[in-house]
C-alpha cells in the first residue's frame, strides 16, 4: 500500500509540473512554433516535476518554495517562448497560482467538512486525502481550460495592454500567492473547525479576485483596442484633411505646369524652326530635369503611409525643398499608430530643420527598407551647420516648448518598443536619423 501511495503522489506531481508548463506554452506559444511535445517544454517539465517532488518530500506544504516553481517556468519562457518580459512574468506566475491556491482551498475544505486536521489531509494514506488530491487536480484542469479560453481570446488584440497594466496584474497574482501561503501556514498551525470555515471563505475570495483579475485582463484589451482604433481613425481623418488641402496646392502646379508647356513648345518650335537643334536639346534637358526634380510621390500597400509621406513631402515641395522618397511596400509587422508617429515626427523634424536652412540646395531622403528581420527608416535632411554640436541633447528650438519636443523622444519610444534601435548623426553636410525597428 505505501508503494502505491508512493507512486500515486510522483503521478501527480508529474501532471502538476507537466500542467504548469503546457499552460504557459499554450499561452505564450513556442518561438519555434513546435508542439508542446517536441518542444523542450517536456525537459522543463521534468525539470519542475522533480523539484515539486523534492520539496513535497521535505515540506508538507510548498507555501514560499513555491517561487521555486515561477523561476523555473520563467526561465523556460525566456529561452523558449513568445512574448514581453512581462507577459513572460504574468505566464510565469499565473499557473503556479492556479496550482496553490486552490490546492489550499480544496484541502481546507475537506478538512472542514470531514471534521479533521489539515495536516492529515496533506501527509496520511486516507480516503480523505485520496478525495482532496484528485478534487484538486480536477479544479487545477478546469480553472486552466477557463482561463486559456479567456486570455487567448483576448491575446488575438495586438499590444492590447500597457506594461503598467501588465505590472498591476502580475503583482496582484504574487500577493495572492503571498496572502494564500500565509494562510495556509496558518491553517497548518491548527486553527478550530469554527475558524476554518472562514479560512475555506479566505481562500475562495482570492480565488475570485483572481479570476475578476482575468476578466479585466480582456476588458482592458477591449478597451485599449478601442481607444487605438478611435486614435487611427483621429489620424486618417486628419491625413484625409491634408490630402484636400495639398490638392490646391497640386493643382496650382499642374497649371503652372500646364502653362510653362505651352510657352516650352512655343519655344522649341521657333529654335527648330529657325534650325536651332543644340539649343532645343539643350531647352528640352533642362526642362526634363526640372520635370524629375518636381516628383515627390510614394504608394505603398499602406493607406497611413502614403497619407504621411505625401503629405510631409507635399509641404516640403511647397518650402522649394528637393525632396525624395525610396520605400518598400509592406508593412505588416508594424502597428499602423506606430508607423504615423514615427514618419509624421522624423518628417516634420528634417522639413522643419530644411525650412530654416541657409541653403539654396536643401534636400530631404527618405529611404525605407526590410529584410525578413528587420524594418529600416533612414531619413537625411541638409544642415547649415553642426546640429549635435550645438544641441547635442536635440531639444526643441521652438518658442512653445510645452507643445513642442517630444518628437524624438518619439522615436526613442517606438524603436524600444520594437526591440529596434535608433542613432541620429551627421555626414557630408547632412542630419541623418536611422531607426531600426524588428518585425
């Protein structure tokens, strides 16, 4: 009987181990996308059943060693699955949690309704135990399927959480953790059959909070994602506005285009006329390098791309600024927010900058290339000057400086948050701003 026990309870610390690490790898995902069965989550699940069984052989109940657990399983979701750090920390966490508490709630109410102690549940070769610990495992099951449910659901909405959200329910999940262990110490210490029931109520009202923890994970993706989309249709509206204003602007133009055709023609015709050709070739190349110099459009797959760069280099064109754009098409891998205030902040500083130029030959390049790594953003605009001499910090030169400055801090922000990187330096008479954002 002690042998069937013994195996019994390795069989269970093994489906607890191997649980905990199928959840966080059914939530994150594997990097490679493998299964859970090819994956090296079986390793780490071996690694955490034996640690489980460790410390079940020494200690009735794992309480604080139960941190143990969390860093196992974070190190495996830093070497081996998708996400944030923090996100990766919440995965961490969450499991162990759903394996502890209602372990301790469970248990505590068994030894509540068979009027026993707490320590024969967790420690003797009962039926009592033998009811708690395959209750237990069936809770754990089911609390993990809800919960799957819930945060895949909500994981479909990109970058849905903010990293203070993700910091407030990561710390609420270890207090509970905190607050059930003290608890169950406390139980352990034998407390009267009167005063567990309100132990068994305790324990069940971290497990709710817990769970209302959960559901606010998805409404605040829901609510997140909304004010994101309500921001992108803020800015294509406001693009939209642009493209009607430019219009005049083009239009003008195209007549004066239209005008310097007919007085062109009317040249070339008397120089041919008169059996002038040098002189009409040489008309012609000048004016079909003008015509060159005056293109400054760019289509993309990407509506905000387009609305950005047109109309950027539009008012650049309208300031006499040569301005030219070389692009790629796709970009998926960039949320369309990001991609506006990146553009719309490296634009407007290299117009602004050209603007107050000296220079009779200010230009503007825009260059934007990928790879399957990566998405690069080199944008070069002509200087009179030095600017990093003279600001090396790039602070707003601007008179309303509160309404002013935060464009490179910006860019700053947005190559972070795609694990990218960002350099501003200077060549050749020119102010270069690079950013590398990964897909």
């Amino acid at each position: 009987m002690n042998a069937l026990w013994d195996l019994f309870e390795i069989t269970i610390n093994f489906f607890q181990g191997f649980i905990m690490i199928f959840f966080t790898h059914s939530y994150l995902g594997d990097k490679n996308d493998k299964r859970f069965l090819k994956s090296s989550g079986v390793l780490y699940g071996i690694a955490l059943a034996s640690a489980i069984s460790i410390l079940d052989y020494y200690t009735v109940f794992e309480s604080f060693y139960a941190l143990l657990y969390i860093v196992i399983i974070f190190i495996y979701s830093a070497f081996s699955l998708k996400g944030t750090w923090l996100k990766r920390t919440f995965a961490s966490v969450l499991p162990v949690l759903i394996v502890l508490v209602p372990s301790a709630l469970i248990s505590n109410f068994t030894a509540f309704l068979f009027k026993t102690n707490l320590y024969d549940i967790f420690s003797k070769n009962t039926v009592d135990r033998f009811i708690t610990v395959i209750a237990v495992q069936l809770a754990i099951v089911y609390i993990m399927v809800i919960l799957l449910r819930i945060l895949k659901k909500n994981d479909s909405r990109k970058n849905s959480l903010a990293v203070i959200e993700w910091i407030l329910i990561s710390a609420v999940l270890v207090i509970s953790i905190i607050v059930g262990a003290f608890l169950d110490m406390l139980s352990l210490d034998g407390i009267s059959h009167g005063s567990r029931r309100y132990l068994v109520f305790s324990l069940a009202g971290i497990i709710l909070i817990n769970v209302v923890v959960c559901y606010l994970v998805v409404d605040l993706g829901k609510k997140n994602e909304a004010m994101r989309e309500n921001e992108l249709l803020r800015l294509q509206q406001e693009y939209n506005k642009q493209y009607v204003e430019n219009a005049d602007t083009e239009y003008d133009l195209i007549r004066k285009m239209r005008h310097d055709f007919r007085d062109n023609y009317s040249a070339l015709y008397t120089l041919l006329s008169d059996g002038n050709v040098k002189s009409a070739m040489k008309h012609i190349e000048k004016h079909l390098d003008k015509l060159v110099k005056m293109e400054t459009f760019v289509h993309t797959e990407n509506d905000i791309v387009n609305a950005v760069i047109n109309s950027k280099l539009s008012t650049a064109r309208s300031f006499g600024i040569e301005a030219t754009c070389l692009s790629v098409s796709n970009f998926n891998d960039i949320d369309d927010i990001d991609l506006c205030r990146l553009l719309s902040n490296m634009l407007e500083n290299a117009v602004t900058a050209c603007n107050s130029s000296d220079r009779k030959d200010k230009q503007i390049y825009l260059k934007i290339s990928s790879d399957e790594y990566k998405y690069i953003f080199n944008l070069k605009n002509t200087i009179d000057e030095s600017v990093l001499a003279n600001n090396p910090h790039l602070r707003t030169t601007k008179k309303n400086k509160s309404s002013h400055g935060y464009g490179t801090k910006i860019i700053r922000d947005i190559a972070r948050k795609y694990h990218g990187k960002y350099d501003f330096y200077e060549e050749e008479g020119f102010f270069c701003c690079s950013v590398t954002l990964k897909k």
